[in-house]
C-alpha cells in the first residue's frame, strides 16, 4: 500500500489540505490592525466569514477525508480513481474560491482584505496531486489487465 506511488500523492494532497487551516489565505485590514485569515473559523469575533468561506471549509475538510479514504481503499481500484477525479474537482474548485470569493463581510470595522495567493496555489497543488494518482492508479489497473491475459 505505502510503497505504491499513488498512495504518496493522495498523502501528499491530504497533507496540503491540512496545511491550508494553517496557513493564512487573506489578510484582513481591521481598524489598522492586520489579521491572518486560515480556512479555519476567524478566531476574533471582529469580523463575520461569508457563506463562501464556510464552503471553501467543507470542501477542503471533504477533500482531506476522501484523500486518506482513497489511501486506505487499495483493492477497489476504480472507486480509487473516482475519487481521484472528485478530488482533482475539488481543488480547482477551492482555489477558485479562494481567488474570487469574498471570505469576510466587509463592513464599517473592515477597512481591507488582501489575497496571498496561498489558496489559489495550494487547491492546484492537490487537483494535480489527484491527477497523478489517477494516473498511477490507471496504469496499475492496466499492468493488472496484462498480467490476467497472460495467465
């Protein structure tokens, strides 16, 4: 299971999926004070997260599960590369979001919010992540294939 190269790159993506809580992906500007904003809930009740933030949140928590979930389901071949595929989905979903959606509301207290570019970079990381393991896992499905024809 471990040795396989699919297995690093569905890690890989669950490990960048639990980097995002930590590192921050918007900088917002309240009262002159700069606060890290992470894909985790604002710990400073100053500020309100909009519905797209509490979306880019389940999709990264969905998008960890299903990676260890794809980990763990080495014999079921196929259902490892729609998984693949819906975690591909997922990341370029998220980093679109992380690009275009607003995560705060801004209002009288909110002065500016700026975007690292850490979402972005991050959801593409793990969409290609699940595209290589899909690959890898395809040509194992195909190596298992040939070895059934020549028996």
């Amino acid at each position: 299971m471990i040795q396989r190269k699919q297995t690093l790159f569905l890690a890989g993506g669950a490990l960048l999926s639990l980097l995002l809580l930590f590192v921050p992906n918007h900088v917002v500007t309240l009262q002159k004070m700069n606060y890290s904003l992470c894909l985790m809930p604002p710990t400073t009740p100053d500020f309100i997260g909009t519905l797209g933030f509490n979306t880019a949140v389940a999709i990264n928590f969905l998008m960890m599960v299903l990676s260890f979930l794809a980990i763990f389901l080495y014999k079921k071949r196929e259902l490892q590369v729609k998984l693949s595929y819906g975690i591909c989905l997922l990341g370029l979903v998220l980093a679109a979001m992380c690009q275009f959606c607003p995560f705060v509301v801004i209002d009288e207290q909110v002065s500016g919010v700026k975007n690292t570019f850490v979402g972005l970079f991050i959801g593409l990381s793990i969409a290609l992540f699940g595209f290589m393991a899909q690959f890898f896992i395809k040509k194992d499905i195909e190596l298992l294939k040939s070895a059934d024809r020549i028996r």
